[in-house]
C-alpha cells in the first residue's frame, strides 16, 4: 500500500532537516576541535602574546551562528511564500 503524497513530503521534508541538525552538529564539533587546538598551539608558542586564535574563532564563530539561524529558523510563512511567487511572475 502507497504512502499518501502528504506523507511522503513530510518525511521528505523530516529527513532533510535531521541532515541539516547532524551537519550543524559536526561543523559545532569541528569548531571547538580545531579552535580548541590552535588555542593550544598558541599557548605552547606564545602564551604572553597578542591572542592571535580570536581571529578564526571569531570569524568561523559568525559563519557557525548563521549556520544555527539557518537550521532552527523554520520555513517561511505561507506569506511570504506567496509575495516571492508574485515577484516572480511579475519579472
């Protein structure tokens, strides 16, 4: 027996976004990993310097927020779904 087409888009749709979690989850993991190390590197090296990790742990910081906006944001309002399609009939 087949699935309704409802049903098949919501787990089409359920699955797209446990990958978007999971994948927000190893770019998280990897961030502290990697920043964890170059804080490490920059402790042995140079620990009464300027703290030269701020750069990528801020810059990847940023990327990683708007990762997390992306993910847990949610879908766009029926709204603003329909306000896109006129625009585009429009062109």
């Amino acid at each position: 027996m087949s699935e309704p087409v409802e049903e098949l888009e919501l787990r089409r749709q359920a699955e797209k976004r446990l990958r978007a979690k999971r994948d927000l989850g190893a770019n998280a993991l990897a961030y502290v990993l990697v920043n964890a190390f170059l804080v490490g590197i920059w402790f042995v090296s140079s620990p009464d310097g300027f703290f030269w990790p701020l750069f990528p742990i801020a810059g990847w910081g940023i990327g990683l927020a708007f990762h997390a906006w992306d993910v847990y944001s949610g879908p766009p309002s029926e709204r603003a779904i329909q306000a896109e399609m006129d625009r585009m009939r429009r062109r």
